[in-house]
C-alpha cells in the first residue's frame, strides 16, 4: 500500500512538473474526445512515455480490459488522469508512436515518465 501511495505521488509530481515545460501545440492533440468522467479536467495535458511494457485498458485499474500492449519507450499524451480507490495513478490519453499509434485508453502510472522518447 505504502509503494503504491508512494508511486502514485512520484507520478503526480513527474506529471506537474511537466505543467512548466513548453506544452505541446494544440495541432498536434486537435481530434481529442470527451475525457472520461474519472478523469481530474483541472490539470493540464503532459506529454508521457512508457517506462516498461504496458497493458492499455479500457478502464481505471487492472480489472479493466486490455485494448493492447504498449512496448517500452511508447509515447503517451496523458489528456488526464485518476486515481483509483487504492491509490493508484492512471492516465488516459492517446499512444503517439509504435504499433499501436492513434488507439486511446488508460495507463497505469506505475509505468509511465515524462517527455517524448521517439
């Protein structure tokens, strides 16, 4: 529990920081849906990437179904972000590089970092 809350505070505080860095041009993320309601709207998007293979899912929590399986180094525009009841962070965005490119879900943020890889 603790190793959660704690990486649940390392990855809020990676996606903060991001807040002050240049954001990205709205161009780039104009086709953007409807966030999900689960998400936190008062932050701002962050530019992410993958730090280890990754389930994409459906949903907040591992509960949810896997749309695919990003690879390590995957850019990741985190739209926004949750947590779940136990503490544990998530981002939903949309997969900017690899196989699965263009596809949306949500990310558990024990797996993700700031910034492009590709």
């Amino acid at each position: 529990m603790i190793r959660h809350l704690l990486s649940a505070v390392a990855a809020t505080a990676a996606v903060l920081a991001t807040l002050t860095a240049a954001a990205p041009t709205p161009q780039a993320h104009a086709a953007t849906t409807a966030r999900p309601k689960a998400c936190n709207t008062d932050a701002a998007p962050a530019q992410l990437h993958t730090t280890d293979p990754v389930h994409l899912r459906a949903g907040r929590g591992s509960g949810h179904r896997s749309l695919a399986v990003l690879a390590r180094n995957t850019d990741f525009y985190a739209e926004c972000w949750g947590v779940t009841a136990r503490d544990v962070w998530w981002a939903y965005g949309v997969v900017e590089s690899g196989a699965r490119i263009g596809r949306r879900g949500w990310v558990s943020g024990d797996h993700l970092a700031t910034g492009y890889r590709h």
